[in-house]
C-alpha cells in the first residue's frame, strides 16, 4: 500500500477527494429523493388483516391454520379477486399474452403477501396504490374464504345428507314391509299377541270351544312369525331414531350460514404510503454514491502512481 501510493493512507486520499465525494454524495442523496417521489415511482398502500379459522377441521396431519392457509392461496380466491377488482387494468397486463396467467399469479403473489403468525393466526397483507382498494381487497379475500369453505363444506355435507336420506327411506320401506305382513296375520288370523293368547287358548282349548281351537291352529302356525316380524319391527324403528338423529345433525349443518374465520385484526385504509420508502431510497443513494466515489478515486490514484512508476 505504501508503495502504490507513496505513503498515501485512505484517510488522506478522502480528504484530497473530499469535495468531489461529498457533491457526488449529495447529487446521488437529491436523485434518490427525486425518483423516488410520485411522479416516478407509484406510491402504495399496505392493508394488514390477522384472523384464525373457526369450524373447520384439519386434513391428514395439518392444522386449521395450515388449512386456512392453502385455501386463501387457492387460485379460485385469486381469481375472484382478480375479476372482482379487474386487476389486469390495475397491473397493466394484457390478457390476451400468452404468459398473461404466469404475470399476474407473479404480481398478485407480489402485492398480496399471506402467511403465518407465531400465535398460529394468519396475515393477509395487501399493497395497492388505492389505500381503499387495498382494505377493500384484504377483507374479500377473507368474505372468499369464507364463501369457499361454506361451499366445500355444503358439498360433503351434502353427500352426507343424501346418504341418510337414501338410508331412512330404505328403513321406512322395511317397517311398512313388516307392519303390513305383522297387519295381515292379525286381520286375517286373530294373531295379535301371541304371550296373552296362548294363555287364552289353552284354557279354552282345554274347555273344548271349537274357536279357541281355530285360535290354537293359526298361533301354531303364524305365532311365531308374528313375534320375529313385532322384534324387527322394534329393532328397525331404534334404528330408524337413531339415524334420524344423525341425518337432522347434519341437515342443520347443511342449511347452516357459519362463517369460518374470527377476525382479531380488521384491514382499514392507510393513510401513509408503505412503498417507497424515501429514507430508505436516499440512504442507500448516497451510500452507494459514496463507496462508489471511494473505489473510482482510487483507481484513478492508483493508475496514476501506476502510470508515474512506468515513465
């Protein structure tokens, strides 16, 4: 270092330079503040809104906020949003590219930030250039959602539905099967209570009564059928209840208007810009103008002292 710069140190090689680096310091902090105002850079607003999923059940080993998570990062949500707010005029990409999709899945992806808290919420961050646009945004992603999971739910619940009702009416088939049968060994055969008119019969059997005998034949013969049809009679309608139960369980929740997401954080319109950030854009300026100045001085010292030592 002494040798190529003739006891030069960087200490005096700024202080020779000074004025050339502080103007070119300044010149770069000025252009930075000046790019980075309106009429260069679209200025945008942040909406941030926090919420934690509410009656759903994960899938397989996720969790409700993972859950949460992979459907408002469906591309159903995103292209909901997209129509609603025709953001193809608002990012300026022409639908009719052949790469339209991919260029508005990376805008989208680049203004609307979600993700995870540490407390297991999740975040909904939306930048736009329209603070109301950006609020408005980040609350219908989470009206989708809910919309989404009502329709994903009335769906299985659905099947669910039709399944019992297809169950019910294959019970009630049975019990009218077997009610009219138990019906016509009754009507047709006075078999109505085979325990009472078997005590009955005996005794008027035993006293000779030709109808205690007819009485006696047709117990013989339809008794035991009428108490096997009277116990899956009974056994069918417990069924019946039973499922029943299952079926209005689930009905109401097919007819139900729940909402699946509670809201700890509301989005609300910002009424301070979140990008550019000015400070930031000058800082970085006028500290990259100054290492930038640095490195260029001391090539030109260093090529002197070069050019110098070779004549």
């Amino acid at each position: 270092m002494d040798n190529n710069f003739n006891n030069l140190s960087l200490v005096q090689l700024v202080l020779k330079w000074k004025w050339h680096i502080i103007i070119i310091t300044v010149v770069a902090a000025l252009c930075g503040a000046i790019f980075s105002s309106s009429m260069f850079i679209t200025p945008l607003y942040k909406s941030v809104a926090v919420a934690y999923p509410a009656n759903i059940s994960p899938y397989s080993d996720e969790s409700e906020t993972e859950q949460m998570l992979e459907i408002i990062n469906s591309t159903s949500i995103m292209d909901s949003i997209v129509a609603k707010y025709d953001l193809w005029t608002d990012y300026k990409i022409n639908k009719a590219d052949q790469f339209a999709k991919t260029y508005m899945i990376n805008e989208y992806r680049s203004k609307v930030k979600i993700g995870k808290t540490p407390n297991e919420a999740v975040s909904i961050s939306v930048m736009d250039k329209d603070p109301f646009v950006a609020c408005d945004i980040a609350k219908d992603i989470l009206n989708f959602y809910d919309q989404k999971v009502h329709n994903l739910h009335t769906q299985k619940v659905g099947e669910v539905v039709a399944m019992y009702e297809r169950q019910l009416n294959e019970k009630q088939r049975n019990i009218d099967s077997l009610k009219d049968r138990l019906t016509t060994i009754s009507t047709e055969f006075g078999v109505t209570d085979y325990s009472s008119q078997a005590r009955e019969v005996t005794r008027g059997y035993l006293s000779g009564s030709a109808k205690a005998t007819e009485l006696k034949n047709n117990l013989e013969t339809y008794g035991a059928e009428a108490v096997d049809l009277r116990t899956k009679i009974e056994a069918e309608a417990n069924t019946y209840v039973s499922t029943k139960v299952d079926y209005e369980q689930n009905l109401r929740f097919y007819y139900s208007d729940l909402t699946y997401s509670n809201i700890v954080t509301e989005p609300f319109p910002a009424d301070k810009k979140a990008f550019p950030v000015r400070w930031v854009v000058v800082a970085l300026s006028a500290l990259g103008a100054l290492l930038l100045s640095i490195v260029v001085i001391f090539i030109i010292e260093n090529r002197k002292r070069f050019v110098g030592e070779k004549k």
